[in-house]
C-alpha cells in the first residue's frame, strides 16, 4: 500500500525507522453484516464489546468484527477492523480489547461511540477544513499562540 510506504519513508527520514513500530489498521464503518445473539428463533442484538475474529472473517488477513454500542432500537451493526501492516506483534486479544476501549474515549459522549476516537476525530477535521477551505476559500489557520500554551486539548 503506497500509505505505509510513505510512513515508513517519513519514519526513516525523521531517523525513527528503527525505534518505532507501526501497525496500519484499516476501520470500515459501513457494513452489510449482521451479527445476532440469542436462542434459534429468538435473535436479539449482541452486547457491547462483542468481537467476532473467526468463522465470517477473512481467512488470508488478520480482520475482527466489533460491536462497540449495544443498539437501543433496531439493529446493531459492527464495525470490520482489518490490520494491513503489522510490526508490534501483540496479541489479537490485546489489539480488540484496544480497540474496545478506544471507543469510549470520545470526548463528546459520555458512553461508547461506534467507531474509536482517533476515527471520529480524523472524520470531524476533515469535515472542518472541506467546509472552511476549498478551492476558493484558504484552509483554517490556527491561533498564532496555540503552539506557545502549555499543552492542553484542542476541541474540534
């Protein structure tokens, strides 16, 4: 994947290319499975923190399934995490259990949210700078002080 060429290449250019390690885990929040619990013919949603890594999962890729919010009306879709590229080398378990706990810690919400964190915060700067910038508007700069302050959280 050219992505991880590149951060490996910044890595390296930063001299860091041998003390850090790197996993690339791709998060598709759109999908089309569905994930049942409960008695043959009594089918209820699973409950929060529900991981599927075996059986309906890609057999040539490490890929798990997560249920980070148990669903209040309807039904609850999982989120698919795949890992593209791995030099950590933890454990499954350890990589879920992360994962897991990465989806509480939105500031936003009290609870979990569907997706960890890092995602939503990805997603909402993004949104951010396409409605700010664009191809006649010039990007969102930040506070000339921002960098000066005593390190502290930048709300998006």
């Amino acid at each position: 994947m050219p992505e991880i060429d590149q951060i490996k290449a910044a890595l390296a250019s930063c001299g860091l290319a041998s003390s850090c390690k790197l996993m690339y885990v791709n998060c598709c929040k759109r999908v089309n499975t569905r994930i049942f619990a409960g008695d043959i013919g009594k089918f209820q949603n699973p409950m929060a923190g529900t991981v599927i890594d075996q059986t309906v999962t890609d057999r040539d890729t490490y890929e798990f399934y997560l249920v980070s919010v148990a669903a209040r009306q309807g039904m609850s879709t999982p989120t698919r995490f795949t890992i593209l590229y791995d030099t950590i080398g933890e454990s499954p378990d350890k990589i879920e259990h992360l994962t897991y706990k990465l989806c509480h810690t939105y500031y936003n919400v009290s609870g979990a949210i569907k997706e960890p964190s890092c995602i939503r915060y990805a997603h909402r700067l993004a949104a951010l700078v396409g409605e700010r910038g664009g191809a006649k508007k010039a990007p969102p700069v930040i506070h000339k002080d921002f960098e000066k302050r005593d390190p502290c959280l930048y709300f998006i």
